[in-house]
C-alpha cells in the first residue's frame, strides 16, 4: 500500500525511490507535470492534482500547481464536452463541415481550394 503521498512524506520507504522526494525535487516535479498536460494530455493535470493532495497544504507552490492543474482539467472537460456535443448533434448536410461526412466521392475542402488557387496563381 505505498502511495505517491506518503512517499512525499516519507512514512514509507519504496525501492523504486531511493528515499522521500525531497521538496524541491517535488515542487519541479509537480511544475513539469502541469505544464506536459498542455501537450494535450489532459489527464497529467488531474494526476497532478491527486498526486499532490495531501502535500498542498504544506507547500504553496505546490498548492499553486495543484489549483491550476485542476482548473486546466475542468476547463478541458467541458471543452470535450462542447465538442463531442456539437459532432453529435451537427447535422451532415451542415455548411459547417469542410468535408462532409458519408459522402463516397471526392470532395474539396476549404482550404484545399484556398490553396489551389494560390498554387495555380504563382
């Protein structure tokens, strides 16, 4: 039963660690994992978060980390959520679409003719 938590306090010893994380080593941790969640990895930011749940109280960098590691992964659910809402329920005949879905023949999208004409222009 170790888990990140108490390895950050040091209650129990794990052989993958050579020790307790110290508190810089867990202040960079928690900053590099907040910031890979941008490279749409959404899910770091709500690892971070739980990772660090029992230290943010102790620690206000970490506490900062935490804070917006969970407002980033709130802000990207509901961002899923409008998207996979709006596919769902955007009709297939809608101008919206570049490329329409169904369709079994060729089809230019958008920016295929804005580059076409560009292409043909020079």
């Amino acid at each position: 039963s170790y888990s990140f938590c108490t390895l950050l306090r040091g209650d129990q010893h794990n052989t993958m660690f050579s020790g307790p994380l110290k508190k810089d080593t867990a202040e960079t941790l928690a900053r590099r994992q907040f910031y890979a969640g941008f490279f749409f990895l959404p899910w770091l930011w709500m690892s971070n978060y739980f990772f660090f749940w029992d230290i943010q109280k102790q620690n206000e960098v970490i506490a900062k980390y935490c804070r917006y590691s969970l407002y980033c992964f709130m802000a990207s659910c509901v961002v899923a959520i409008i998207y996979w809402a709006c596919m769902v329920n955007l009709n297939p005949n809608s101008s919206l679409w570049v490329i329409k879905p169904g369709v079994d023949e060729f089809q230019e999208g958008i920016f295929t003719k804005a580059l076409n004409k560009d292409y043909l222009s020079n």
